[in-house]
C-alpha cells in the first residue's frame, strides 16, 4: 500500500481496480497518525520516501492532556449532544466535575473524553453533572488501597461541595439567598462553606 500511495504522489496518477488505464488526478494529501513515524522509518517499517513525501508540512497537535481550554469547550460541547440525544434538561458542569475533567490524563484522547461525558449524562438526575457522575479512574485515590473506590465520606463531601457552589453561582454569591434555596440557615450555610474554603 505505501509503495502505491509513493507513487500516486509522485507521478499523480492511479488505475482503477480492474482497470488497465492510467487515470491523471491533481490531488493534496492531508495525512494524520498518533505514531512516530520517524521512529518506525528508523526500524524499517515505514518507507522513507513516503514519509519525506508526506512530510511536506507538517501539523503537530499536542495530546487532549496538554489543551486544559479544549477539554473544557469539548466536554461542554458532547454535554449538549448527549443531553439532547436523550432528551434531558441538562444545562452544565459543576466545577469539581470540571476540574477532574481538566486533570485527567486521557491517554484515549477526545474519544474516551466523549463516553465519560457520555456516561455521565445518562447517569445525572439533575441539570448539572456532578463529580458523581464520572467514572471512578477520573478520582484521584482517597483511600490506602490504590485502586480502591472513593469512601461514602468523600463521595457525600464532592455532592455537597458541587451543591454548594452551584447554588452560590446561581445566587450570584449571595449568601443568604443561597441558603434559604438549599434549605440552610445562614450560619449552617457559613460553617459549610467554610469546611470547604469558600468565600
């Protein structure tokens, strides 16, 4: 297959399966990989000429991990997909879920971005994802046992914090109106808030 791509590009010409004509084209090649090819040039598994003929200009975009901005605009982005896919009034991300979402790795680059956030919008109950909602790999280990699950504390801490501050940004920070939506008294409100450094 390289040998016949080479020669597509350099003579820019092809035959048809099953044809015996030599048909002209004048085409451009945008060509995309997630492996070095120059390493596999230097094993002898990728053909050198074909890759200098390629590498005309090239386009080096750094992993999903290294643009914290396009995980935020892609994750906002399959949010409303999905939610209008099933049919759910769902209008955000908290910020905990966005933080783990910025932090994460993600070796499956936008693929494996778009099923967590997938995933959770079919697991939410309310209109906002929370923490909650993402899968267990994107929580960073609380408990001695790596690759034990969060314990009931911290998972119950991360729903009220998300509650917290999503109330707090629908009230435009203002504390008393925060408290009276979730129920609170102002002084409960303050206490809570201040076990997790809000102001």
């Amino acid at each position: 297959v390289q040998a016949k791509l080479l020669r597509l590009l350099q003579e820019r010409q092809f035959e048809r399966v099953g044809g015996n004509r030599s048909i002209a084209v004048d085409i451009r090649i945008i060509a995309a990989t997630n492996r070095d090819l120059a390493e596999m040039v230097t094993q002898g598994t990728f053909r050198e000429d074909l890759y200098y003929r390629l590498n005309v200009f090239p386009v080096m975009i750094p992993p999903l991990r290294q643009r914290g901005d396009d995980v935020v605009a892609l994750a906002e982005h399959f949010m409303n997909y999905y939610a209008k896919e099933a049919e759910k009034n769902i209008t955000g991300i908290s910020t905990s879920a966005m933080n783990l979402l910025v932090r994460h790795n993600w070796p499956g680059n936008v693929r494996e971005l778009e099923n967590v956030i997938h995933r959770a919008v079919i697991l939410a109950e309310g209109e906002i994802l929370h923490a909650h909602d993402l899968p267990l790999a994107l929580h960073p280990q609380t408990s001695p046992g790596k690759g034990q699950p969060p314990n009931l504390e911290n998972r119950l801490a991360s729903i009220e914090y998300d509650m917290l501050v999503e109330t707090l940004r629908r009230c435009q920070g203002n504390m008393s109106k925060a408290a009276e939506a979730l129920g609170l008294t102002r002084r409960t409100m303050g206490l809570r808030m201040k076990r997790f450094n809000l102001n």
